[in-house]
C-alpha cells in the first residue's frame, strides 16, 4: 500500500509513521506538512490511504478530505485529531477511520484492517509511458527496477510491439559498441532473470513471452500510449508532443516514423475540417437552387413524396461531392 501522512508538526508525523513501520512494514510511506503539498502527492499517482490532522493552517483536515474525494475516490480517509467532537462531521464524509491522537499502535491496526476500499480490491494493471521517458507502472505506481539494463530490455521489448526479438538483436541495441562474447550472452541471461522477478514481485506475470533464444511480450496485457497512437487514438495523437523514449538513443527510428504520422494525422484533421465546412456550403447552394429554380417546375408533375426524394439525392450528392 502507499500511505499519505498529513500534519504540520514534523514529530507528529515522525511518531505516526514509526507506529504504520510497525504495523505495515511493507507499505511505502509519504508524509505532507502542508495541504498543497499534500494534493501534489495526490495528484501525481494513486494513494491506497491518507492520514489527515483535522488542525491545519489554512484549509483544514475535513476541507482537504473532501478535495482528495473528488481527485481520488478510491483513497481511504483516515482522520487524526485531538478533539472528539469532530466524530460525526468525519463520518458523514465517509472517511474509512477515525484516530485521536496520540493514536497508539492497536489503533492504527485496527484501521487498516478495517479499510472502506480494501488494497486488495484496486485493480492492478500494467499501464507503460513512452512519450516522454520511458516508465512503467503497476497498480498505478512507478515500477522500480534493480538494473538500469533490465528496465531499457523492456523498453526495448515494448518499441518492438510484441515482435519476437532474438538475442544477437536484444544485444545489439543494449551494448551496440561491445562485440559479441560469452560473457555477454551471460550478462543477457542475467538481465532476462533479473527482469522477470522484477515483474513477478510486481504481480504481473505472463507479459514476456519467452522462446529458445528468444523474447517478446504480450501486448494484450499492458496499456500504452505508443500503442494507442498506433491505434489511431484520437486523443493520444493529439497529446504527442515528439518525444519518445527520450532516455535511448535506439529508439530515435519509431521517434522520427511517430512525427512523420502525428504530422499527416495533423495535415489529415485540417483538411477534414476543410471538407466538412465545403460540404455545408455545396448543401447551401443545391438547396437554394431546388427551391428557386427546379421547385415550381417539377412540383406540378411529381408527387410530393418523390418530390421529397428527389429533394434527398441532391442534399446526399451536395454532402458526398467532396
């Protein structure tokens, strides 16, 4: 889990995170002395829970839970206070708990335990960033690899979409000035291992997809901005701003192909806009026409349903003659 501690007292914080040590060893712990610095944590990634002091300088702790509500609904609220009396205002916000300092270390157990959104129950996914530097995600948090080389076989592994990559290519691309030896074979056997417990300790297993001197991953299971581009996704091209992978140099080959693509889909929407407002004015015109000149000729002869047929074709080949 990762948990948010909100006080403007440093020793109050101190003393609640050493108690959440004890209680949670393995959870990740943020601390905030200020309520905007609390909201820029908040706004950067998920947070499973958030331990607010209610007497804080400015906005205080129930005004700040109600704006962390809004920004992450799934993040539960636990409220640290001096003064019973804020009971009830609390719980009418549906916080997940409720701890009157000093909060001792029963306290704190028995809110964890008794979450409103347990962790277990978020989904976990594996969400991976290519625009920009290269980052990978899981459950919403930053993946954090042991090796430097492990996370750019990955990197690599992701710019091939899924393409089956063999050895020689995979050390090519990671150490492109060395030759090709034994010990390097050994170093991409040790980088392959190192990066598949790097995952399963993530809980994501079955990404790579492992042959005889061979590997790729299964694109299905991960979500990507390079591969909602490539989608066509409207709002993925739009968001593109040229960078790509920015932190290796191999991948300067799909940077250059995804500015060439974000260029035509640009030149593409102009000239759809130019096409759309053509056809509003050839519509117009066809219009104003049938009713100034070939109205009062045909009305007399054809019916008035074929009439309103006839009147359909022309707007129909106003539209498509562009």
């Amino acid at each position: 889990m990762k948990i948010l501690v909100v006080d403007d007292g440093q020793l109050a914080i101190n003393s609640l995170i050493r108690i959440l040590c004890r209680v949670a060893p393995d959870c990740d712990y943020i601390s905030a002395m200020t309520t905007d610095d609390a909201l820029t944590w908040l706004r950067q990634g998920p947070m499973d829970a958030a331990f607010l002091n209610l007497e804080m300088p400015g906005m205080n702790g129930l005004a700040l839970a109600r704006m962390i509500q809004k920004i992450q609904p799934r993040c539960n609220l636990i409220v640290v206070t001096e003064h019973p009396e804020y009971a009830l205002e609390a719980l009418q916000i549906f916080v997940s708990g409720f701890l009157l300092k000093p909060a001792n270390e029963a306290d704190v157990r028995n809110v964890l335990e008794n979450l409103r959104y347990p962790a277990e129950d978020v989904p976990a996914g594996v969400k991976v960033q290519c625009f920009g530097n290269f980052e990978v995600f899981v459950g919403g948090r930053p993946l954090s690899f042991k090796r430097s080389k492990s996370k750019e076989l990955l990197a690599y592994l992701v710019d091939r979409n899924g393409a089956t990559c063999t050895n020689g290519e995979m050390l090519a691309v990671l150490w492109e000035d060395k030759p090709d030896t034994a010990s390097l074979h050994s170093h991409l056997r040790n980088l392959i291992f190192d990066l598949s417990h790097t995952l399963e300790d993530a809980g994501v297993r079955g990404l790579l997809v492992r042959g005889r001197s061979t590997l790729a991953i299964d694109t299905s299971k991960v979500e990507c901005d390079y591969y909602n581009f490539l989608r066509g996704d409207r709002s993925t091209i739009s968001s593109y701003r040229g960078e790509y992978m920015t932190q290796y140099s191999w991948a300067e080959v799909t940077r250059s192909a995804l500015r060439q693509q974000a260029a035509a889909s640009q030149k593409g929407g102009v000239w759809r806009k130019h096409s759309l407002r053509l056809s509003e004015r050839v519509f117009i015109i066809v219009l104003l026409f049938w009713r100034s000149a070939l109205s009062p000729i045909v009305s007399p002869i054809i019916s008035s349903d074929r009439l309103s047929a006839v009147r359909g074709v022309f707007i129909w080949c106003a539209i498509f003659s562009v």
